[in-house]
C-alpha cells in the first residue's frame, strides 16, 4: 500500500501582513502573496495528491487555486478549517496586539490551554475543531496524499497534537511562515514529521501567527 500523507499549508501572505487576521478578516493575499501560491503549485505539481482541501477563507481559497490547478485538483471547501478566532485583536497592528496574543502563548505553554483572551479562541478549543477533520481525511483517503490549506496557529495547534515528539509547551520550536509546507507520514499509528515549515518563497516580514 501507498503512503498515506497529509501536507498542511499555510496561506500565502496576506495584503497587509503585518496585521494580526483572525477568522472575522477575511482579507485577500498581497502581489508577493500570489506569487507565493503560484510557486506552491510549481512545488505541489508533482506530488500526485488524491485530494486538496482548504478553509473558506480568501486568503486560503486564493492559496489553493494555484496549487489546485497545478496538481489538476479543485480545492475543497471546509469552512470549519478556518483561522482561530481572535476577537477585537483581529484588525489590529502586530505591534498594538502583541501583548495580548502573547498571553495566551504563554498560558498555552505553561499547560492552561483552555485560556483565551476575550472574544479569542483557546488551543484547546481549535485542537477539537480541527483535528477530527484531519483524522476523517486520513481515513478517507488512506494510502494517498492529502493537501490541506489552513492558517498559521490551526497548522502550529495540528502540529503540537498530532506529531509524537511534540507537545503544546513546544509552541516556539514550531514556526510557521506563510506558503509553508509541513509534510506528514502516517506510520500505521501515528504521524510523523518528514518536513516541518518548508518555504517556498519567503516573504520579507515573514511575520508568525
């Protein structure tokens, strides 16, 4: 039997990347950022996916349609993929919100991953929103290769679950850069890493949520 693996992408840059984007923005991508999701499809094209899925979000389905025309795919939607809700820090300048987006990483870190700020959604909280959709994926397609389009911390929050040598107080060793590739492999039990944070082309703030 094929290998069963899931690559977990995050969207290309955003038009305003310096700005923290929850799921109430739905912003579309940057010129660099189309660019990014052009080079994505040139590095997906030949992979031989058996399905492409993203979020419904612009910033996401903008993402996808570049790699789905190169791997001869139409993305999917699955609208419970999208960002993590932020509340009223969703629209603000990475340096204004800094310090309540760090809060919640250090709670999550120190184990408290039910806490959230305000209007924000918990680790917790994506983990069960999420992961159940990645376990049907790889049950649905089991010994083929799926392509999930998401964002920065739903990937970083996949990641901290569903890999074995990770937990959520590794929060920091696992970046995520926009048009990056986590490259996973079912092993008959559990997932594992073959490539973490791959980057097509980087963008010049390069900045990690």
């Amino acid at each position: 039997m094929q290998e069963t693996r899931l690559l977990l992408i995050r969207h290309a840059e955003t038009s305003t990347p310096n700005v923290f984007h929850g799921a109430e923005s739905d912003i579309g991508l940057s010129p660099w950022g189309e660019r990014q999701a052009a080079l994505l499809g040139d590095r997906l094209a030949n992979v031989r996916a058996d399905a492409l899925y993203c979020s419904g979000m612009r910033r996401a389905i903008a993402t996808a349609g570049p790699v789905g025309a190169a791997c001869g795919l139409t993305p999917e939607v699955v609208v419970d993929l999208h960002e993590r809700r932020i509340g009223a820090l969703s629209g603000q300048t990475r340096e204004a919100g800094w310090d309540v987006y760090g809060e919640s990483k250090r709670r999550w870190i120190a184990g408290d991953l039910e806490f959230s700020h305000p209007g924000g959604e918990s680790f917790a909280a994506i983990a069960r929103r999420v992961l159940p959709i990645l376990e049907e994926f790889r049950r649905r397609h089991e010994g083929r290769t799926t392509i999930v389009v998401a964002h920065g911390i739903v990937i970083r929050v996949a990641l901290l679950s569903l890999l074995p040598d990770y937990v959520p107080a590794d929060f920091d060793r696992i970046a995520i850069d926009f048009a990056s590739i986590n490259d996973l492999a079912w092993d008959g039990s559990k997932w594992n890493a073959l490539a973490l944070n791959e980057v097509v082309a980087p963008s010049p703030a390069r900045p990690v949520a």
